[in-house]
C-alpha cells in the first residue's frame, strides 16, 4: 500500500516534472516561432516598402521636359514625350497663322471656351507667343495620336485647308491651332499642356512659369 503510494507519488512527481519541461519547451517554441516570425515579417517588409517609392523611371514619367528649339524651323514639327503622351511644337508659319481666323465658322469651339489649355493660351492661336503651338497629340475621341498633314494633304478632309492634324481612327479633324470641326467624332479642341519659355530657345513643358 505504501510502495503503491510512494510510486503514485513518484509518478505524479514525473509526470508534474514532464509536464513542466513540455511547457517550457511549447513556450520556448512559441517564443521562437514569433521571433522568426516577426524577423521574416521585417524581411519581407523591406522590399515592401521599397517598392512604395516611385522609382527613377516613374519620376521622370512624371517629370518636366525641356526642349531646346532652336534647331526648328518655320513649318516644321517636333515631338517630345511628356508624362508617357506625345506633345508636338509646331513653329507655323506667318502665312498659316493668317488662315485660321478664316475657319472659325468650320470649327466647333473656335474661341477656346472649354478648358482645354492653361489661361495664357485661351486666345486666337492658343499660344503664348503666336508662331510656336504646343500640343499634347492625343484624339479627344478615343486616345489615337492624330497626323500632320501638310503640303495641301489635309484638303482630302478639309476643303481648302492645306494643313491641319487628322485622326485616322474615327476621322476627326483639327486646324493648326488644335480646334476640332464640327461633324466629327472629337468632342473637344486638342489639349495645350502647361508650358512656358525658359528663353528665346527653350520650352518647358509641365509647369506653368513666367510667360515670356
Ligand atoms: S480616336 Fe480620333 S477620331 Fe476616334
């Protein structure tokens, strides 16, 4: 009766002994798990939060361009990229400048009304100075990128118009000035990006600045 107890004692002491050491060995494995967990987590946020930065290549997506125009001559147009969209600068020429009053009756927002330029190019030629026209070259239809026609090419869709951009996509029309004809699917004029002149040769593109 007496082993009986002394080994009942004994083995409740084991087993209160086993049972403490499994204990100490669950809590050291909890411990350990959340210590690696928490390393892994702060291993796996560091690509994470990296990856929250705008790269180089976003920034310059975003970024202003400058375009050196000294090398354009009168008629002729130039394309830059600007916020991954084409913009054009076109140096018109004086005698074009003087045909596109002549349209406005062509034309379905000839005055500019709606905003689709910066205030300082709300004007006849919406430019700031008349002989240089900047132009994001995107349809206000569906997105396309509209051609130059020059050279009395654009009278095929426009008669006795010699130059103005077309849309191939759904044949929408626009002066050299960007200002959409009625009949065509195009709602609204081309878009004039915020622009200014850093000098006599030098465009900014993306940023307002001190109109030269
Ligand atoms: S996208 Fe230019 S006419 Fe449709």
């Amino acid at each position: 009766m007496s082993e009986v107890s002394l080994d009942a004692n004994k083995s409740a002491q084991q087993g209160e002994s086993e049972q403490a050491s499994d204990n100490s060995r669950r809590k050291f494995l909890t411990v350990a798990t959340s210590v690696i967990g928490a390393v892994g987590a702060a291993g796996a946020a560091v690509p994470f939060i990296a990856s929250w930065q705008p790269s180089a290549r976003a920034k310059a997506a975003g970024a202003d361009v400058e375009v050196d125009i000294s090398g354009l001559q009168s008629g002729q147009l130039i394309r830059v990229m600007w916020r991954s969209k084409p913009v054009w600068i076109v140096r018109r020429t004086p005698e074009l400048l003087k045909t596109l009053s002549a349209l406005d009756g062509q034309l379905r927002d000839p005055n500019s009304e709606a905003e689709q330029q910066p205030a300082y190019a709300q004007n006849a030629y919406r430019s700031i100075k008349e002989e240089y026209l900047v132009l994001v070259g995107i349809c206000t239809h569906l997105g396309c990128s509209p051609q130059h026609l020059t050279d009395g090419a654009f009278t095929e869709y426009a008669e006795g118009v010699a130059e103005g951009f077309f849309c191939p996509c759904h044949g929408s029309k626009f002066d050299m000035a960007g200002r959409v004809f009625q009949g065509v699917p195009a709602p609204l004029n081309l878009v004039v990006p915020p622009y200014f002149f850093v000098d006599d040769n030098t465009i900014l593109i993306g940023s307002d600045g001190e109109v030269a």
